[in-house]
C-alpha cells in the first residue's frame, strides 16, 4: 500500500520554533515538462519552494536572483531553473525575463543555479523551482512533500528530532 502523506504546511511553524532548529522549510515534489518557443523538456524537476530555500540546500544563482518571501506570499508566477534546462531551452542565450510553461502554466523566469549534479537522488540541474504557493494555488497541492530542517550544528541533532517528533505526535501516528 502506498503511505498517505500527512504532513502540512502549519507543521514548518511549528518545527520553526524547536530549540535547536536554524530553519525548516516546505517543498512540494512535483514533475512535469517545461517548453520555450518550439523547444520542450520532458521530465523536468519541478519544485515548489519557499523563499529560504537556497540555505537550505545550499543553493548558488549563476544568473538572477532567488525568489523573494513577497512572491512567495503573492503567489507569483516567477521560475527559476538549473543549468541543463536553461541550455536545452535557451542555449546560450539569456533565460532571464523569459517566458516558460511548466506544466501548461505561464512563468518568468528569473534566475538561473549553478551546476550541482544530484543529490537526494534528484538531478539538481534539470529543475525549476517556484513559490510553492503556486503550487498550492495553481496545481491544487495540498501538502508539501517534505520539511526540510537545518539545525544550528550537528549536536542537537538528536535532541531536535525527538522534539520534532513530539511536535508531530500531537498531530501524527508514530508509523
């Protein structure tokens, strides 16, 4: 049986304020295909994310910028794209204040990440991410997909996930 994800996006808040936590983080886990003009990417990595996000996983921009908390609480329509994608739909042309569909959705896009090869099993450069409240508003995503947590060093480690265990408790099964 496939397990029912049951986080939500009040649980980030609440992991937000366990001692010994830095930063936690929603992220939606979607895929869908990307096109520019005549040019379309199969398979793409789509991401909803927060304005942290970047901290998080440790993120560099080769061009533009990141996503602001404002266009995260706005819900804008704003992209930003790994390398591999950027060259199979610009090539060496600007991505910049383009136009985009991902998953038959309109957006800009407005930076573009530096190489990373994979990690989590993902390849990192052939993703787009945006506001996952786009996601939520525009894709009927209810939950994110993980909470991603960053701990203020590597000793509380321990300490912090049995706190944020108990957190989720209140609302969770142990299973």
């Amino acid at each position: 049986s496939v397990p029912v994800n049951k986080l939500t996006f009040g649980m980030v808040n609440e992991i937000k304020i366990i001692a010994g936590v830095k930063d936690a983080s929603t992220h939606i886990e979607l895929s869908g295909s990307a096109t520019y003009a005549d040019k379309e990417v199969k398979g793409v990595n789509v991401n909803g994310v927060d304005a942290n996000f970047p901290a998080m996983y440790n993120i560099n921009l080769i061009a533009g910028r990141f996503i602001t908390k404002g266009e995260v609480s706005g819900g804008k329509m704003v992209v930003i794209i790994g390398p591999s994608l950027k060259d199979k739909l610009f090539g060496t042309s600007s991505a910049l204040g383009k136009e985009i569909k991902i998953k038959d959705k309109r957006f800009t896009v407005i930076g573009v990440t530096e190489a990373k090869g994979s990690s989590f099993g993902q390849d990192m450069d052939k993703s787009a991410y945006f506001p996952y409240t786009v996601a939520k508003q525009r894709f009927q995503i209810d939950r994110p997909t993980y909470i991603l947590v960053k701990t203020v060093d590597t000793t509380v480690l321990r300490k912090v996930q049995r706190d944020i265990e108990k957190a989720l408790l209140k609302h969770l099964t142990k299973d």
